[in-house]
C-alpha cells in the first residue's frame, strides 16, 4: 500500500461524532479523523512494517497518520534525530502514549527519559513518565536497579499541576509499582511520601497510585 493509497484510506474513515467524541476527552481536534486505534492497527498490519513510510505518514501532519507512522516504523532504524522532531509534533496525550510503545523499543529510550523529563513542554514532559510505564511494563530485561533509578525524576515531576504531566508520573509509579514485591515496596513508600507533600499535584498522584498499589499482589521478586 502506497502513502498516496493510505492517506485516501485515512481519509475515507473520518467520522465527525468520534472527532467530537475524542475533543471531550482531551484529544486535540485539529487535523483528526476520528479513526478508532482498532481500526489503524488492522490498517497497520495489512502495511506491515516500512520506516521510510513512517517517516511520510508522520509529516503529513494528520493525527491519525502519525499513530499509523508509530505502528509501521522499525525501532531498530529510528533515529535520535527523528525522536527530537517527532517529540516536538506531539500535541495531544494519546498521540504520546501511542508513539511511547514505538520509541520504548529504540536504543535511545532511556537516554529520553531522563532528557525530556527536564523538558518545559507539557507533552514532551508526559512523553518520559509515559515511556517509564512502558518499559516498566514490558522490559523484563531492566533490573530493579535500572528501574529504581526512575523514583527521583517521578518524584521531582510530581509537583507538576498540569493535567497530562501528572497523570503519566502517576502511571510511571503504578507501572513500576506492578511490576514485582520489591519494587511494590519502594513504589508504595514514594507514594506516601507524595501523599503528604504540599504540592497538590504530588498528593493526588500519592493518594491515587496508593489507592491501586495497596489492593494488588504484586508479582514475586
């Protein structure tokens, strides 16, 4: 399938009421179709996987293309350089969350981590706390100590108020939490210590990531 003939695909699927759906949601409205991510992995999967492609896909600027570009793209041939321009473009939540399980596959995730999360724009931000609950998830290779590694940089972004910031630290610290006793352990203490501080933002990440921690059997050390 030719970028042409996907592009006229996307097109042909665009749905007003998902588009209106998706903005009370908080995904930005602006050059979307309204396509469900059901549908674009089925599209993604009749395209297999073309990095050239990709690259197309995410510059024509459509939001749904960009998702596609993410599912399509071959980890192993991303560049530093495309995950800087692409990180750039990311203008709503679930594009971030989305693209995160592409770039938790590239050689440059934790090198991204900790960069963006010093970095001011709100979805560069949530890219890093994103990424963490990705590879905390799935990365069955990274230790307890590569992963402990990520408390300080939850723990210093937790005092950010803003709305799409937050609520990836808080899934960064319930991912890694999940993921064994040990590590629940250090996950529910970091949350206390969050429960009681004086920014809102790290209270309301304490008490939600607590609210879940606290009722799940961790996975054995």
């Amino acid at each position: 399938m030719t970028y042409n003939e996907i592009i006229k695909k996307l097109k042909s699927l665009k749905n007003q009421k998902n588009i209106d759906g998706m903005a009370r949601f908080g995904i930005n409205p602006k050059n979307t179709l309204g396509i469900s991510i059901y549908d674009l992995r089925k599209i993604a999967k009749e395209i297999g996987k073309d990095h050239n492609l990709a690259l197309q896909l995410w510059d024509s600027g459509i939001h749904e293309a960009k998702i596609l570009a993410s599912f399509v793209d071959e980890p192993e041939k991303v560049t530093e350089e495309q995950l800087e321009k692409w990180v750039l473009d990311f203008d709503s939540w679930d594009i971030v969350d989305q693209v995160s399980e592409l770039i938790a596959h590239t050689p440059f995730v934790i090198k991204k981590i900790f960069e963006w999360s010093d970095r001011p724009e709100e979805f560069v931000k949530r890219s890093a706390f994103s990424l963490i609950a990705e590879v905390s998830w799935w990365d069955k290779k990274m230790t307890d100590k590569e992963i402990e590694k990520f408390f300080p940089i939850i723990k210093k972004a937790a005092t950010d108020e803003r709305n799409f910031v937050k609520k990836a630290v808080n899934w960064a610290l319930r991912n890694i939490g999940k993921r064994n006793a040990y590590l629940h352990k250090k996950a529910i203490t970091l949350a206390k210590e969050l429960k009681t501080s004086k920014s809102k933002s790290a209270r309301w990440i304490g008490s939600d990531a607590l609210r879940e921690l606290e009722k799940r059997n961790p996975a054995p050390i």
